[in-house]
C-alpha cells in the first residue's frame, strides 16, 4: 500500500540522482506511528540506484512526507506542503548565505531536502501528489526522544541552545535587510483561513475546568489563585474559536518578533548521540506551520512539552538564561545592535507569551505527547479528562506552569 504512494519516483528523485542513474527497485514503509504526525504521512524510502555508464549499484536512504490518506483531511494536509517546501528551497538557503556573508558558519540543525513537488501537472497549487524528500536523518544516527520521558537537562541546553540560534540569524536579517526578510520570510509563511467550512472544524476543545480546578487545588501555591484559571482559558478559546490560537494573525509585532516554528515539540526534533549516549547534535524538523510572531512562543511551548518536569523544576530559570546568553551572542556575531534584547525585556516578552499560549501547552500534553503510543488524536480524550485519567506527567506539568506564573506575578 505504502509503495504506491509516490506516483513517478524517478523523475522526482531525477535531479539528485542524476540523469544517467535510473532506480532499479524501492522499498517504501511507514516511518512513524498513527499519531506521532497528523496532517501528513511520513514514509521511510529506501531506493536501489543503478549507473547506466558504469551498471554499478547502490542503496539510498530517504525520507518521503506525504499527503494525509484520510480524504476529509487531504485537502488540508496538500496545502500545507507550499510553506514547507519554500522553508527548505527559499528560507534555509537565505540563512546559510546571511552567516556565510557574516564570515560564520553555516548552520547544521535543518534536514537536507533532497526533492519535492507540488503535484504532477506543474500547477500552482499542490494537491494528493505533493511531496517532499528528505534526508533520512535516522540513517545518519539521528533519533527521536521518548515523548513521554522528554529532554534531560543536558539535552535541553543543546535544543535551547540550537533554538536560539534558529530565531536569532533570521532576527538579524530582520533588523539588516528587511525587505530580504519580508519577500523570503514574511512571504513564505502559510497563510491565514477562517474556519469556516472547514472540514477538520471539530469545534472548541473544552477542557473541563472542574478537573483542572480540582488539580490546582491540591497544590498550597496554585490553591490560592485558583479562579485565575478561567481568565487565562476564556482568552486562549475564544482564539481558537476564530481560528487563531496557533495563527494569531493580529498580534502586535515587538523587536522579539521573527521565525517561529509553533510547533516545536519533542517529535518535531531528532538528536544524535556520542558514544557515550551524550546527545550532541541536533535536527529541527516538521516547518507546516511556521511564522512571524514573538521567538518566546517557540521557547515556552518547547520547554513545557518537551522538557521533563525535573529539569523544569529545578533549572527553568536557568535554561532561560542559557537560550538569552546564546541569542544576544549569535545576534552580536551578526553584527546587530542588541541594546533592545536586554535580559529584562526578554522576560518581560517571555511572561505575555506564556500566558497566550497557556492553552496550546495544555492541548498539546493533554492531546498528543501524553496519550497511549500508537493512538491517534481524539478530541474527546480532553473531554472526557479527569484527575484519574490525566497522565501523571502531564498533570504535573500543568501544575508547574500555572504555579509558575504565580510565582512570577505574570498573573
């Protein structure tokens, strides 16, 4: 079944290959579990290659996103691939030539894409035979972390560590050369829908607000403030009942405002390992849903979904600081003027993210990272939530973040 998904693999895969290599045999199977990807299907792509000069073989290892087979979601899922290809043809391109213009480096914490295409007619838009080819980072030593264990604290300082790095070069060539940033960027970015007629319109999520209240209750600090709860959910669901929780097309634009994943979670990441099992590098995947908003939405969303809640009791404060330290320095080696990206007001930004995206950290525990492996998303696993059933992690985590912005007096 897998292997009909790729309709005209060779002349796809032609222009890395080369013309005078044709493939000879593939084998083509699921890479990952239902569950672990929702609006495309990622598919492991193995190719036997045969030389027509030489008649030599060889074996090559990819990585294939494809569109969703589930109909009600293809339409969706087709056009979600126009950014992401534009991320690996346009916006990669556009960084590594910024650092290499700076005397720097290029960057290592993308996936080299190999192929894509929109579709099999050279239209515009892409539909069920959009793909994207990639290199298949598992074969060069790369893996995922355990979602339901998440990053240490050596292995959060070096994804913090990548993510500045990641938001600082596209900020710089924001301050540099803003009209770059906007025709690369700015223009790159999927576009806005209402939600109307939208077929994946499941309606709001409710959480229930009782189990919740019940969770905060048990805990001395969070008992307190407990009815600020309401507040923070009433915002982040009206958001999601226009459409905006994860687009918020209106959102004021600060000096912090550049490239955001907005979906930087454990999955959408893969390390590699020494041999001492010490993770060393680093792989940022998964660009469907980028955008420009604040680079502290990125930051909080990744450290509450995919740090474990050890680390984040006792070293969020400091991993904040090691993703401030290396931003303001990547920006300085760009030779920016950093006097607007203070340590205070990087918190002062920090604080008004976390609470807007109070609600997508809940959704996302409560929805994706902690549910049984192998299952799919189902809205009604949030309502249906009670103390009983809510991942212990996750409750946890929910605990420590409300608790967090008590502390803080960012509520």
């Amino acid at each position: 079944m897998e292997g009909e998904r790729i309709t005209d693999l060779n002349n796809l895969l032609k222009p890395a290959l080369g013309e005078n290599v044709e493939i000879v045999d593939k084998t083509i199977t699921n890479l990952t579990l239902p569950g672990d990807n929702y609006f495309s299907d990622m598919l492991k792509l193995q190719v036997t290659t045969r030389n027509k000069d030489t008649n030599a073989t060889n074996t090559e290892h990819f990585v294939a996103k494809c569109c969703v087979a589930e109909k009600e979601l293809a339409a969706k899922s087709a056009s979600m691939f126009k950014p992401e290809i534009a991320f690996y043809k346009e916006i990669v391109p556009t960084m590594q030539m910024f650092l290499r213009e700076h005397g720097l480096k290029e960057v290592e914490i993308f996936p080299k894409m190999i192929a894509a295409r929109y579709n099999l007619d050279g239209k515009e838009e892409p539909d069920g035979d959009a793909v994207l080819v990639l290199e298949n980072l598992q074969v060069a030593g790369y893996s995922n972390q355990d979602r339901h264990k998440g990053f240490d604290l050596e292995g959060a300082k070096l994804l913090v560590t990548d993510l500045a790095v990641f938001h600082a070069v596209p900020l710089a060539i924001k301050l540099k050369q803003p009209n770059l940033f906007r025709k690369v960027f700015v223009d790159n970015c999927p576009k806005n829908k209402p939600k109307e007629n939208d077929p994946d319109d499941r309606g709001i999520p409710k959480i229930p607000r009782a189990t919740l209240k019940q969770i905060l209750r048990e805990d001395n600090i969070c008992k307190q403030q407990v009815d600020q709860l309401d507040d923070l959910i009433d915002a982040d669901e009206e958001n999601f009942r226009k459409g905006n929780l994860f687009n918020k097309p209106d959102v004021k634009q600060t000096v912090f405002s550049g490239l955001v994943h907005k979906d930087l979670w454990v999955n959408n990441t893969m390390q590699m390992k020494d041999k001492d099992g010490k993770l060393v590098k680093n792989n940022f995947v998964d660009f469907q849903m980028y955008g420009i908003q604040d680079v502290t939405t990125d930051l909080i969303f990744f450290l509450l979904s995919s740090v474990d809640i050890v680390t984040l009791e006792e070293h969020f404060d400091y991993l904040l600081m090691v993703y401030h330290e290396r931003l303001v320095k990547t920006l300085e080696s760009l030779k920016c003027d950093v006097s607007s990206f203070k340590y205070v007001d990087f918190i002062n930004n920090l604080k008004e993210n976390t609470i807007g995206e109070f609600f997508h950290i809940l959704l996302m525990n409560n929805l994706v990272i902690y549910i049984k492996k192998g299952e799919k998303t189902n809205f009604d696993i949030i309502k249906n939530l009670t103390v009983d059933n809510m991942h212990p992690i996750a409750k946890k985590k929910f605990v420590f973040l409300f608790k967090m912005l008590v502390q803080k007096e960012w509520i």
